[in-house]
DNA sequence: TCGCTTCCTGACCGTATGGTCAGCTTTGAG
DNA sequence: CTCAAAGCTGACCATACGGTCAGGAAGCGA
C-alpha cells in the first residue's frame, strides 16, 4: 500500500500465496457462503495445505475479512466515475458502465459483499457507518446539485442511488437466474452491452436527464 | 392444499408446530444463510426441542427446501398484479407496489431466496427452468405487445424485468444497508411510501409510459 | 376401555470443522 | 558461513453439528 516493497524472494512467495489464498477464499466464500465454505475447500482450491492458510491468514474471520475489505474497496473506486462529470447523463452514465463492469468481472466478490449485507454486516458495520455514509451523502449532494440546476428532474437522490446500487448489482448477484433464463448461458458481450445500454436509458429517461 | 383438513387436535398440533418451525427457520436462515444456520438455533427459536424438528422436517435440507418453496410462492403470486391491466402505468405499478410489499413484509424469506439464487439455487433449480422461466417469457410477450401498441418506448423486455425485479428486491436484502444509512432506523410508512414511488415515478418515466 | 397411531424427547453417535503445535526447511542479513 | 527469522506442514485436538433411536405420552376410532 505505502512502500514500493523490495521483492526478495520472500516478500513474492508473501505476495503470491496471500494472493493464492485471497483469491480462492472469494470463490468459496462466494458459492457456499461464510457459514458454508470451509477452510479445507479454501486450501485445497489455492494449492495450499490448510494448516498454511493459518499461517496467512490466523482465523476464518480474518480471511474472510480481508476478502469483503477487497471489494468494498474496488466498489468504492467506480464512485471516481461520478466526479468531475459536468451533469447526471455523463455521472451517472459512468457510473452505471463502471458498476456492471464490476459485477461482471468481480461477481464473486460482489456475491460475498451482498451476502455479508444481507447477513447484517457483522464484519463492516463500521465502514457502512462512516465510508459508506460519507460517500452517500456527498453523493446525494451532488445529485441534488444537478436537480437544482435543473439537469434532471426532483427525484429522492437516495433512492436514485438505490436504484443504481440494485439494478447493478443485480446482474453479479442474481446472474445464475439470469444466465439460467438466457438458455443457460452466460451473457454474452453484446447482451452485457445492451443490458448496460437498457439500464442506462432508462434510469437516464427517468429521472428526466435525456 | 387439496383437502379440507379436519380440524382435529392432532391436525391442529401439526400445523402449529410446522409453522413455528418454518417461521423460526426462515429467520436463521435469512440472518447465518444455510450453512451457518444450526438445527439447534431454529429448535430454540421455535420453541421446541431439537429431536422434535427432525420428526417433522426429517433432515435440515427438506426443512429449507421448504422454507423456499414458500416465499417462491408469494413472489410468484405477485405477477397477478401483472394481468388484467391495461397497460404498463398500471401493470407495472401495480407489479412494484405488490413486490416492495413482498420486501417489507417478508424480508427475511427475501434473504432467503436472494441467498438461495446466489449459492446458484442448488434446490430449486428446477423451478427456475420451469415455473419461472415460463413466468418471464408470459411477461416478456406482454410487455412487448404494450410496445408494440405503442404505450411505451422500445425497451428490452428481459432486462426491464431484471430491473423491477433488482430495485424491490433491494429494499429487503439490502435493508440493513438502507437502515444504516437512514440514521440506523428502519423505514417509517412515509419513507416506504416514499421509496415506492421514486420506484414507480422513475422506471415509468424511464420507460416512456407516462 | 382397548389398542393403534401419532407425537414427543433426552441421550447418544459419527463426523467434519476451525484451529494448534512441534519441528522441519528455506531465506538472507551480517 | 552462521544463525535467527520467516515459511511450511503432518498430525493432532476439542468442539459443534446433523442426525438417530428407544421408549414414553397423548390422541382417537371402534
């Protein structure tokens, strides 16, 4: 985060394994669940005998931790789409193509994000009380901004954004039914770009900024 | 379901105690998902000695397979909402009011299932590639006919479900979230009604229907 | 009342899981 | 080259969990 980290041999086998590990814990956590993925399934998934998962990471909680850290993190950058946007077409447009791009390369961890809401955030209560606050409210703020200039017409910015979150994270979290109702098939580039395309033209057309 | 059900002691006994049983299951099974909810913690809940659960619901999958199939049922029973309306202001409004209802009554048994689709609906499977796949294909039709007729813009049918769908559906799995950030109170009647209608008010105009 | 069925439950069991630890190997600074 | 620190792991442990079962209590048709 901070130091460039020289790269000895044993800060690479650090990287490389928490890596191995975070990556597999996201996939496990995300098809079974906290309560059901198991640290053996981890392991064995990153290549690693379990007793080494303890060595990375102490505790379940730990791991698992570390994981929701990670996304809400890469969830939080795709805000960066919504500044220096001079109107809601353009901020909200990038919003949207930044958030479904999310879902559809970071759909297991999208999975484990939503879980751990649903499950009532024991582990980031704090951050959905101060990150996720002050990003809501400064968001809303612009929102109302733009309403007051009259670039879009006076919808509840709040709701606005549930909607957003919702409809976005629809296509990680519920897109085994989704690709379940396409044949079985995953989305394919051009459906992900129509999805994108209809849920930008209607969130856009509703809240009167086309 | 078909017959009557005499009302005998014992007919009475059973009913009373399945209920407590799914009631108290759907709960845990909403706040630890599948694989963190315990026998024991639903036994408690309900009220009832471990033993006497598994001489109902022979083994924790047949007790949640059951708790599924229930909130499947009254998410389906919304789309009468659907039918018999003249066109997508009341059809669709009708839809969302019916579906926010569902969030704010059954939250937990929307968890449920969220959680359920999410783990890749290992249970019920077959019902998305039956029940509800021809439940979207009606829908679908309808609404295209409605295009087709001109009372609305040109919008991809599949993904203005998806849509409808992800916004209500928000408001029970993403509660916690939406109560955190309302002051870490629940929503009050006039903020549901609130968030009905930025729904309702947005996708409608989204959809060129008003 | 009899006798069969349903309902109920404390005690028990096998297993899987999260986590520990002693002791090994590898790395790299001095 | 030395040796302390970091990395690694097979074997192990305590616990908690889903599920079983024998045997008792309650309901109820005849």
């Amino acid at each position: 985060m901070s130091e460039p980290e020289r790269l000895s041999k044993r800060n690479a086998i650090r990287l490389e394994n928490e890596q191995r590990i975070l990556s597999a814990a996201e996939k496990v956590f995300a098809e079974a669940g906290f309560g059901g993925a198991t640290m053996q399934l981890i392991a064995d998934m990153a290549g690693l005998p379990k007793a080494n998962l303890h060595y990375y990471f102490p505790t379940k909680e730990d791991l698992y931790r570390e994981v929701v850290r990670k996304i809400f993190n890469i969830w939080l950058h795709a805000a960066d789409s919504f500044d220096n946007a001079p109107g809601p077409v353009e901020g909200i447009g990038a919003y949207i193509d930044a958030k479904m791009e999310i879902s559809r390369r970071h759909a297991d961890g999208s999975k484990v994000w939503a879980s751990e809401v649903m499950h009532g955030a024991p582990v980031i209560q704090d951050y959905l009380e101060t990150t996720l606050r002050d990003w809501t409210a400064g968001r809303a703020a612009l929102i109302q901004r733009w309403i007051d200039e009259g670039k879009m017409a006076p919808v509840d910015p709040r709701h606005l954004l549930y909607m957003l979150w919702a409809t976005t994270q629809h296509y990680a979290d519920f897109g085994h039914q989704i690709e379940t109702l396409n044949g079985g098939k995953p989305l394919s580039d051009k459906q992900w770009k129509a999805a994108k395309e209809s849920v930008k033209s209607i969130i856009l057309r509703g809240i009167g900024a086309l």
